[in-house]
C-alpha cells in the first residue's frame, strides 16, 4: 500500500466512526489495517476529533490532526500507532477562517523599498490591498504574461474580495489597514485583473482540483516595483511541483523572511472558510492538492501573509517557487503555534499563462 493511500484509509476509516469533522471520505474503511483498535482509543478520537489527515513519504508517516491538544503517552498507547506499515503521529491542527482578523507586523515593516538606479522601489513581500476595504495581505511575485504585461499575483481573497471585486478596482499599497499615520503614503500599485475559480459548495458539486486560491493585477507604471522579496532574494523564475519534506522559505507583509519545512500533504481537499464582510459573502472552499507547513524555530505565516510566494532551495543552489500562503491552523505542537496552508504555484502559472519575472528593477 502507498502511503498517501494509507491516509485516506484511515480517513475512511475515521468517517465511518464519526470521529472524523472533514467533508467525509465515502471509501469503505473497517480497521482491519490498524495495528490496534480498542474501545479505549475509539472513545479518544471521538472525543478530540479528527480534522485532517496527512502524509509524509520521506518520513512515512501519517499524520492525523485533531481538534483538541495531541493526547499525552498514556494516551497514545490506547491509540493505533501504525497503518499498514506506516506509523501513525497525532498532533493538534484546527483551520483559522479567513476574514476580518487583522494582525500587526511582527517586528518588521508591513511594506519594505529597495533602492535601483536611484529610485525606490516596492517589494514583492509587502502590504497590499483592494482599495475600497480595509484589509492587508501580500503580493506575492511578479508575474509576465506572454506579451511582457507586468502583473502582480497574490490571493483571490487579498486581491479579487473573495471574487466580488470589479476588474479594474484599484489595489493599492500599502494595504489600508497598514496605512498610518508617518508611514509610506498609499498609492495604487495596480488594478484587478483576473481570478482563477474559487467557488465555494459542496465537492459533489465544485471540484476541488479547480480551485484555486489566486488573483492577478495589472501594473501600470513598473518602475514602482521590484521583483525582490523584501530584502531577502529575488524571485526565481523557476516553479517545481511543492512536496512534503521540502525546506521552504518565504518573505510576507505580517512574518516577513521565515523559513520552515512541509510537514505533510493533505490526503483529500482542504476546506478554508472565507468571509468578504465589505460584500456580504461567507462561504466554505474546498482545494486539493494542499499542505501544510511549518516553521523552523517560530511561526512560518500568521494572518497578512496571505498571497506571499513560497520557495525553495535546490540542489544546485538556486531558488525555485513551489507554492503560495493561503491560510493557517491553530497548532500546539507547531513552532509558534500555528500550521501554514499552502497550495502549488506552478498550477496557478499555467492556467493563467504567466511567468514568474526575475531581475526587475533590482
């Protein structure tokens, strides 16, 4: 059995037990390849709840989330410790909505410039915003398409308002919840542009594999940006598939320069429940595949980071792009306290058509 397997089974498995708070999984599960199963340990997850399951190929290892704390020894010793050969670890993982939950910058600027050719440009990693709500997220990269228009990529729900903003709306920087008094006077970055689906419902209805959790802006005037992530590195042009085990880095508007590791990849799709108050819209989003990350020694995003680029450190020393920040879970065990939601990059390029741009005004 492959591993990603074994997590669903135990998914399934959880499903039919009612241990498990997902959008449940309809393979037929028993337990039979649980190594243990005692009513003891059916009463445990009941209680605690199970709110995703992950895998770890290069660790095999299944991860299973819950809603309360992980338990201690002597609970885990009532609990199955493998599945069919791959050992089972319990850790604390509840998703975070996202909506009005603004949180300050962590010992760094919301926005940051770099300086070229004497002029001072703003960097991919900083504050932005739709213009007419005040909210803060961060643009990610800057992306081409084929005829060299100079776009920026961030989220839907930073740059699009959950798919209710108008194309045209004015995206402005830094984001107005980051606009203070002393601070960098706001100015229009660029205008919304496109989304990719995002649709809320049911995965009997909307298919998870086409949702996608990103948006794009037109930039008018190019010489206001740079392609460098905060003072960090510049944006690779290279995107390689996102996988778990991966050591990742990224620069955002709230954590700014963190690195961290991909602790797993979700078995099945992800729900993020999203809320655009400006518009009146809530509604739970289902995307696959998803994974979760978390930070070397403190958290790897919190809330504002939303849209930053997430890369990696290839063999030959070079930088490629492998995903984007889309949400968080709450997570005792996690550095910091909290789980990054990510989705892949390379996805999000191809159905748009863009390229990431590298060396821009640096």
């Amino acid at each position: 059995m492959l591993i990603d397997d074994a997590a669903r089974k135990f998914a399934s498995w959880a499903t039919a037990e009612g241990f498990f708070e997902g959008y449940g999984y309809s393979d037929a599960a028993d337990g039979q390849y649980l190594d243990q199963l005692s009513v003891d340990g059916r009463s445990i997850l009941r209680q605690r709840q199970v709110t995703q399951v992950g895998f770890d190929p290069i660790e095999g290892k299944v991860l299973v989330y819950l809603r309360r704390a992980a338990p201690g020894k002597k609970l885990l010793e009532k609990l199955p410790s493998s599945i069919d050969g791959f050992a089972l670890e319990y850790l604390q993982g509840v998703e975070q909505p996202i909506g009005s939950n603004h949180t300050q910058p962590m010992g760094c600027p919301a926005w940051r410039l770099r300086q070229s050719a004497g002029q001072n440009r703003y960097t991919c990693g900083s504050s932005i915003s739709v213009g007419n709500y005040m909210d803060a997220g961060t643009l990610g990269a800057l992306v081409q398409d084929q005829a060299g228009q100079l776009y920026g990529l961030t989220n839907n729900h930073v740059g699009g308002s959950c798919n209710h903003a108008d194309v045209g709306l004015p995206i402005v920087a830094p984001g107005v919840f980051d606009v203070v008094a002393g601070g960098l006077d706001p100015f229009t970055i660029g205008y919304h542009a496109a989304t990719l689906q995002m649709a809320p419902g049911s995965i009997t209805i909307v298919d998870p594999l086409q949702n996608h959790d990103a948006a794009i802006f037109r930039i008018p005037d190019e010489s206001h940006v740079t392609s460098y992530q905060g003072d960090s590195y510049d944006t690779p042009t290279v995107a390689i598939p996102l996988t778990a085990g991966m050591a990742v880095e990224k620069v955002g508007r709230t954590t700014g320069f963190t690195k961290g590791i991909v602790q797993c990849q979700i078995a099945g799709p992800v729900p993020i429940a999203y809320a655009a108050p400006n518009y009146g819209f809530n509604g739970k989003v289902y995307y696959a595949p998803a994974f979760y990350i978390i930070g070397d020694t403190d958290i790897f995003s919190d809330n504002g980071d939303s849209g930053s680029l997430i890369v990696t450190t290839q063999a030959d020393g070079t930088r490629a792009a492998v995903g984007l920040v889309v949400g968080g879970a709450v997570s005792g065990a996690a550095p910091g306290g909290k789980i990054t939601i990510a989705l892949p990059i390379a996805p999000v390029l191809t159905r748009l058509n863009l390229s990431l741009v590298s060396g821009h005004n640096i």
